[in-house]
C-alpha cells in the first residue's frame, strides 16, 4: 500500500514549525524518496518535505500514516538523524530534527555550556569575544 502524501494540515504545521523556528518563511519542497521501512528488504517510496536554511538541509520522510523520520545533511559525508527512529506526530519530528541540527551548530562552532572566552580564543586573544 502506497504512503499517502503530505497533507494540506501537515504542510500548515512544517510552515508553521519553520516560521517559528527562523522568525520568517522557509520554501518547503515536496519530493520523494525510496527508503527502507521496517523489516522489509524491499524500498518504499515515501513522501519528503525538503528544505535548506543555515548551511544545512533537511528532509521529513513520511514513512506511514502519521509516521514520520528526518535528519539532516551539510554533505554526502555527514548526515545526521535526530536519535529517535520514528515519530508519530509531525510537529515533534520536525521541532526534534531542528533542536538536534542546532545543537550540532552550536557545538561545531565550539559554544559549550561552561566555555569560557578564554576557552574559545586561547591566551593571546584581549578584544571582545564575538559569535
């Protein structure tokens, strides 16, 4: 049975979840993929949203009837999931991959909890610490 496409609801909430997150509109693609779904060895074609903001992008694959997975890439090499296999709500699958693709940046950019500046620019650094 064919994994029926995004709806016009779960569009409003991936606009939504995005406006929220970015405090502006983010063009959201709709594609499909071939992925594998459970135990079966088989693909399934599986309805994608896309997007790309701040050096990344992201895909929400729609894996069943509200059941959802995402993760996001920078490159073929590093791609990321969100920890959890699936979800069964859209809006937690959506504000989990955002939270962990954050997170990601944060510590990539070295920001730690308890970093102090002299952390971050070593001993010969006096002016101000920008981020």
């Amino acid at each position: 049975m064919p994994v029926p496409d995004f709806n016009e609801a779960e569009l409003k909430i991936a606009g939504q979840t995005l406006r929220e997150r970015y405090g502006r509109d983010i063009p959201i693609e709709t594609a499909e993929a071939e992925i594998g779904v459970g135990d079966d060895p088989e693909l399934t074609a599986c309805p994608v949203l896309y997007w790309e903001e701040r050096g990344a992008h992201f895909v929400v694959f729609k894996i069943a009837d509200s059941r959802y997975r995402a993760q996001f890439f920078y490159s073929e090499a590093q791609q990321f999931g969100t920890g959890k296999s699936d979800f069964d709500n859209l809006g937690d699958c959506l504000v989990t991959v955002l939270q962990v693709q954050s997170d990601h940046e944060r510590q990539m950019a070295g920001v730690r909890s308890g970093t102090t500046a002299h952390d971050l620019t070593g001993d010969d650094y006096d002016g101000p610490l920008v981020i």
